[in-house]
C-alpha cells in the first residue's frame, strides 16, 4: 500500500492496457494530454504533458496479449519518472517481472507476445525495466482517503494494510478454488458485499461496461478483446472511453453484459 491521501487530483485513471498502445495514446489524447515521442541514439522515448494539475493512475496489466506493450510501458515508465501520476502492480507485471529475473514461469496468458515484443528491444529499454517494474504500488490510498485504486480489489477492512493479504488480494481478487467451464477462475462476488465509503476502481477481470457497484467499479473494458479502452476521472467520476481497433487476443471467456 502506498499512502498518498495527501494526493487531491484531479486523477484520470485507466483501465487494463494489456499492451493496446495505440488505444493508450488516442485515450490519452482525449483527456487532453499531449505526447511526443522521439529517438535519440538509437533510443526511443516519449514525453507526456498532462492537463494542467491532473495526475495519471494505471490500474495495472500495462503489458501481455497487445501488440505494443513495450511503448505502453515507456509510457507509463515516462509519467511515474517525471512524478506525473502512479502505476499499481498488475498480476501480468507481477509475472513478468518474475520472467525477467529468470524463473521458471510458464509463458502463457500473453506473456508470450510480450517476450517476443521485449527481444526486440535494446539492451538499455529492458535493463531499465526490473527497477520500474520494482517500484510499482500494490494499491494507492488517495484523495483524503477517499479514494483506492487497486488492480483486482479490495475489502473495506483492508483499506490502510500492508499486509500479505491486503497485497495479495489487490493483486489477484479472490476466487472460490474452483475453475468455470472455459477454465478459468470463479472469482467471489467482493463488490456486491462492499460496504465502505472509499471508492475503489479496479481493472482485472474484463466486463462489457464500466458502473458503479457499492462504491466500487471496474474500469477494464476488455480493449485487448476487442471491447474499449477506459478512462475514470477523479472526482468528476465520469468515463472516457475508445473503441479497440481489432480483437487483439481471443478471450477464453466472452464478454458478456454485467447484470
């Protein structure tokens, strides 16, 4: 947990890139940020201008499945170095960095696209990456405490915890131990059964559409599926939103309506 209650905003704040590059510039250009890019020996970097006084949040799984997730990561990497805005730990950079360290992780759920993507790259982009990957927040506590933003969650009692469990849950969610019919995770209701006033968003788990459940909403849209790419902004809470420009990754689950 990284406590920032002091941190008043105004926050844009994004949902599961997952490698969308393209996604991640047009959404940004929309909320009225500026990018250039630029490569300087041999070296390709970007600088980012936000909006007068707003902060960018990333929700996590920045990389694995998309086409680019080496140029939604020196993105995100750009903004946190310049103190720009925040990036929390998504279970796909959890596994990734792991892979970049040398253990033996299988290579799936797009890790694969990403290995390949990160060969590519020189030698300086991908020494650079374990210290970002490090520095990544398991959740942030923002705006007076009003505000939590996680990767796949958080319980009202765990709000303000450094604990294993705190940090594993926002990491992962929680599921039942059980697998559904396509092989994946049955994960617990949690947001049905949230009672507290700190809003939490949240990426992880992709739905159809972005709303409010309890104080608590998932902003990951499923852009790498082919659904859009999402944006909240904190505190107008409203959403910005563009479409995928394709189906990058056949989901194994479909995106269906939340009811």
């Amino acid at each position: 947990m990284t406590d920032e209650r002091t941190q008043l905003g105004p926050f844009d704040i994004i949902g599961d890139v997952h490698g969308c590059a393209l996604e991640l510039e047009e959404l940004l250009v929309a909320l009225g940020y500026r990018l250039v890019w630029s490569t300087e020996d041999g070296q390709r970097t970007v600088a980012v201008t936000p909006p007068s006084g707003r902060k960018l949040v990333f929700v996590g799984d920045l990389v694995d499945r998309g086409p680019n997730s080496p140029d939604v990561l020196r993105i995100a990497m750009s903004v946190t170095e310049a103190n720009l805005g925040y990036c929390v730990e998504g279970n796909h950079e959890h596994k990734f960095q792991r892979w970049l360290e040398g253990r033996n992780v299988s290579i799936t759920h797009g890790l694969l696209e990403t290995v390949a993507q990160i060969d590519e790259e020189g030698a300086e982009f991908r020494a650079a990456l374990p210290a970002f990957l490090s520095r990544l927040h398991s959740y942030l506590w923002l705006d007076r405490g009003s505000l939590v933003v996680t990767h796949a969650g958080l319980k009202a009692d765990m709000i303000g915890l450094n604990s294993k469990a705190a940090k594993r849950f926002a990491l992962f969610g929680d599921t039942t131990g059980a697998v559904d019919k396509f092989g994946l995770p049955v994960r617990t209701d949690w947001a049905a059964h949230y009672s507290g006033h700190t809003a939490i968003v949240y990426g992880h788990t992709a739905v159809s559409a972005a709303k409010w459940v309890n104080e608590t909403i998932c902003i990951d849209t499923g852009c790498v599926f082919g659904g859009k790419l999402t944006a909240l902004r904190w505190p107008e809470r409203t959403l910005v939103q563009v479409p995928a420009h394709r189906v990058w990754f056949q989901p194994a689950r479909p995106l269906h309506p939340e009811t």
